[in-house]
C-alpha cells in the first residue's frame, strides 16, 4: 500500500494491481525472490512522483522475510505510507490474542478512526476488529491457542501495526465463516507518512516466525528463539 487512505491514491490495490518485474528468476537452488515495480506513465497522471519500490522476499522453514524499499527517483520531494498486508492462517479467530500492544494508543477504523488507548494485556477479537496501533514494539506476538503457535512478528522501519478481523456482519458479504481461520496483522507506517528527498532511499523489514505456544512476548527474545 502506497499513500492509501490518507493520501490521493485507492486504498490496498495501488502497488497489487501493478505489474512487477523479477530483478533475477529463482532457481531450484534459492528460497528468495527479488521484485522491482516502477512507476509508469499511467502512475505518474495520477501521482506526478517518479519512483523505484523493491521488495527481497526469503522464505526458509518456519520464516518469511521481506525487505522493502522505495527510492525517490525523481526530482521533487513526496510523501507516502506503506504497510506490509500479512494474512495469517488461525484455527479460530476466537483463540487469538495478540501480545506487546497494551498501553499503546491506536485509531479505531470502525470509529471513523477515533483514537484511544489499549487497556487490555492483550488484544482478541470479538466482533470486527480494525485497529491502527501506533508507535509499535519491533516485535509482536499473535498467540493461537487452537493450533498452540505463536508467530511471532519482527519489524523496523514500519511503526505501526494494523490490526484486521471482518466480523460476521461484514466477512457474509464476502467470504462467510472462512474469516474465522484468518486473522490480518499488518507492518506499517500510518501516522506520520515517509518524506522523501530526491534520491532519498526508505527502508522497511519484517520478519514472521513460528514458535512453540510457550512463548510470550513479554517473557522471551524472539531472535534468540527464531535463530
């Protein structure tokens, strides 16, 4: 997502709705992939700025690693929001809690994005559930009791967290009672967008691994666990 709902472009489809190129075609050998997505002609009459958007996605059991970058490529300075969108299979979205947001201030979207401040140890879903959580640990923990694992979500360069659950009301309309298997935690920058420089390089990293169900994010270091 680039610029999104706070800015001049469509929410979601912006950069999912472009065609990437392969910076090198893996082979039977790698685990990784590179892709590059520039902006094009059609891209510059909607938003007059001159990009290069990289993604490095690795996969390697247990793990997904993305890297991310977006370079100014043109001759005047832009600003933009970014947010990595992770669908995550669950048993039931009822037996997910997610850990290291307590005492954070989030924007609530289904309150016009009212703003409040996390009381709970743990956030669970009951009902629709979409939340902007700002000023984010790098780590983050979505615990599933069902399947007893936890993935666990390293980050940098991304702030903020985004938190997804349709809800009954809303998933019938689209995909019914399969949304309870899914639960969205999304890396991203919200409140206060990326400026850009002419040449100027933003990066953003995440990483998503599954541990044991002992984890717990307040307890544990997650790179001593993932490696």
């Amino acid at each position: 997502q680039a610029c999104g709902s706070v800015g001049p472009l469509e929410q979601h489809e912006y950069t999912q709705h472009r065609l990437w190129s392969l910076e090198n075609g893996p082979n039977r050998s790698q685990s990784s992939v590179n892709l590059i997505l520039e902006s094009s002609d059609k891209d510059l009459k909607l938003w007059p700025c001159k990009f290069e958007l990289r993604l490095s996605i690795s996969v390697s059991p247990g793990k997904l690693t993305i890297m991310s970058s977006v370079t100014n490529t043109g001759n005047k300075s832009f600003s933009f929001t970014f947010a990595m969108h992770n669908h995550l299979l669950v048993s039931d979205i009822s037996e997910v809690r997610v850990e290291g947001l307590e005492t954070l201030d989030y924007l609530d979207n289904v309150l016009h994005k009212t703003r409040f401040t996390e009381q709970a140890d743990a956030l669970t879903f009951d009902g629709e559930v979409n939340r902007t959580y700002l000023n984010t640990p790098p780590k983050i923990a979505i615990i599933d009791h069902g399947k007893k694992r936890t993935f666990v979500l390293r980050k940098q360069g991304l702030p903020d967290a985004v938190m997804w659950s349709p809800g009954d009301n809303k998933a019938s309309k689209n995909i019914g009672d399969d949304y309870k298997m899914m639960v969205s935690v999304n890396s991203a920058v919200f409140e206060k967008p990326i400026v850009l420089k002419p040449f100027q390089v933003w990066t953003g990293f995440q990483e998503i691994a599954t541990v044991s169900s002992s984890y717990c994010s307040g307890q544990l270091d997650p790179i001593n666990i993932i490696s």
